[in-house]
C-alpha cells in the first residue's frame, strides 16, 4: 500500500495536546525535572505556503542589515533600509519574496556583527 496516501505520521504533543517539538528542532534534557527544552532550530529552512524556504538565502539576496523570520504563515523581512530591500526583492522569485518588510533601525548585533 502507498504509505504516503494515509498523510502525516503521528505528531508528537504535550500532556496538555498541545504540539511540543518537531523534527529539526533543537531540545536538552534538564538534569533537574526530566523535562526537554527546546533551543531553537537545528537549521533555518522554514515551510511557507508548502514552498522550504532558507531565511538565510533570503537575507543574503536582500542585503546587509536584513533578517527574515516567519509571522502568521509569511515571510518579513526586518530591515535597517526597507527601501533597498524592496528593491533588491523584486529580483527574487515571487515565492522567495518577503511579504512585508518592516524598519527595525539598529537591528541588534552580535560581536562580530551579524544580525
């Protein structure tokens, strides 16, 4: 039988049913209570609309001074200068494209600079 036909394998949830990890992220036991917390993401390919987009490859293509994350299913880009970001996002593919871009003027940095 095609296994794919009958959808998703099981989720795995929370006590409360809530969803609690997905493949790719990134969790440590605590020593303490048994309990895993989750560290993030193990990689920075997102899901939108179907389409696995790299948030990275989406900041290198629109500039210095952008991060790209996910918000009610869509793609924004925080940018120090939206404008040159729309400008440079218009030479992207359309799926690849942020749906929003908002002005966050300084984005914060780490020690050697990057976003």
């Amino acid at each position: 039988p095609d296994l794919g036909a009958a959808g998703p394998g099981p989720r795995f949830e929370a006590a409360s049913g809530a969803l609690a990890f997905r493949t790719g992220d990134a969790g440590t036991a605590c020593a303490a209570c048994g309990a895993v917390i989750c560290g993030g993401r193990l990689d920075d390919v997102v899901n939108v609309h179907g389409v696995r987009v790299s948030c990275n490859d989406v900041e290198e293509r629109l500039g210095a001074g952008v991060a790209v994350v996910v918000r009610d299913g869509h793609l924004v880009a925080c940018c120090e200068d939206v404008e040159d970001a729309r400008r440079r996002a218009a030479t992207i593919p359309a799926r690849y494209r942020p749906a929003a871009f908002c002005e966050a003027s300084p984005l914060p940095r780490g020690p050697t600079g990057k976003v």
